[in-house]
C-alpha cells in the first residue's frame, strides 16, 4: 500500500472511530491486513470491518456480512462500514436479519444507516422476560447457598473453640493434680514425725524401749518419799 492509500485509509479510520467515540466507545485494536477495528466502552466491545473505497462493491459488502457473523459470538455488536456510494443502494434487510450494524461514509463522516443488534442487552432481556416464579426461586436458591456457607464458617469455628477449651480443661486438670500431689507429701511426713517424737519424749534412738530408763525416771519420786 503506498502512501496516497495509507493516508486516504487513515482519515476512513479517523471518520469511523469519531462516530463511536460519539457513542462513548474508544478503538482498543487494530488488524490492519483484514481492516477490523476493535471499540469498547468498558462493558461492552464491538468489532467493525471496514471497506475501503478502492475494494469495495456489492459482492465485497456481502461477503464482510458475512464475515463478521462468524465472530459475532465474541462481540456485542459487531458492523460493517462502507463507502456511501455502494451502502446506500445495498439490500439492508440481510444486515437487519443478522442484527449485523452497517455505517456508511464519505469525505465528511459516517453514520449509522442499520443499527447493529446488542447481544449483551438481547441476552439480558431475555433474561428479564423470563417467568416471575423462576427468577423467585432462583433468588432463593442463592440464599440458601449463602447460608449454607455461612452455618458452614461457624460450625468450623465452634469446633475450633470446642477443641481449645478442651485442651485447656485438660491441662488445668493435670496442674491441679500436680499441686495436689505435693501438698499432701509434706503433711504425711509432718504427723509421723510428730508421733515419734510424742511416744519417745524426745530422747536419742539408743535410748529407746531402754527398760533402765523407766528404772531411773521413778528414782526421785521414791527419794522424795523418804
């Protein structure tokens, strides 16, 4: 492509992309060797096949009809744009059936001679039209799904707390027994060792269960009666 036909492609260019930048929509791609431009607006994206003046006739417009059909899965809205002088006596209700967008342009725009068919806002409305009692349940099967997941969390919490507190409940057990345990041992040694020194009198081990010690410990009682 030389340069008379760059420039004269650019400016086609610049005449289709200022019509949907009216619509709100900025060109996103470009593929140069099919002529296919790609518009979004954020939400939506619509691809338009352009025809350039030099190519274009009757057979050419038809056969980008349909070529565009082939991707109109992937788009919301997908057109063909034409010179005027070819557009203007073309057959438009082959683009109305397809729901194919056609705009037309010449040297001082473009515009949009057949609307092109929204398939994002179509399957929305179908939606909306279907019956009361579908939606209805619907709605409830996506609450009782949210509290199923919700009864879910909190039965994973309670049995986290279940297990903690059994674990503490398990390991005060255990101090207490340990406290217990060393309580009692020095009690046990205190009162045997108390009853030994109560039967003994406090006298050494040698002189324990001594019979003279008996003998002797009457000798001033009977001293004192003489």
């Amino acid at each position: 492509m030389d340069e008379v036909q760059m420039s004269l492609s650019r400016r086609i260019i610049q005449r289709v992309e200022k019509y949907f930048s009216k619509q709100g929509f900025q060109a996103t791609d470009y593929d140069e060797e099919k002529g296919e431009l790609v518009f979004s607006n954020g939400r939506e994206e619509a691809l338009v096949k352009i025809l350039f003046e030099e190519e274009t006739d009757r057979v050419v417009l038809y056969e980008a009809l349909a070529s565009v059909l082939e991707k109109a899965k992937e788009y919301s809205m997908v057109y063909v744009a034409a010179p005027r002088i070819v557009g203007e006596d073309a057959e438009t209700a082959s683009f109305m059936k397809k729901g194919v967008g056609l705009i037309l342009y010449d040297d001082y725009g473009a515009e949009e001679k057949v609307p092109a068919e929204n398939r994002f806002r179509k399957t929305a409305s179908r939606q909306a039209q279907r019956p009361v009692e579908t939606q209805s349940l619907e709605r409830s099967l996506v609450r009782i799904e949210s509290m199923i997941r919700e009864l879910s969390e909190r039965v994973d919490s309670l049995e986290k707390a279940y297990f903690s507190l059994l674990r503490e409940v398990r390991e005060l057990r255990r101090t207490v027994e340990r406290k217990t345990m060393v309580a009692e041992q020095p009690v046990q040694k205190t009162f045997s060792s108390g009853g030994e020194q109560a039967e003994t009198g406090g006298l050494p081990s040698f002189l324990r269960d001594n019979p003279w010690v008996e003998i002797l410990s009457k000798r001033p009682e009977e001293n004192n009666e003489a």
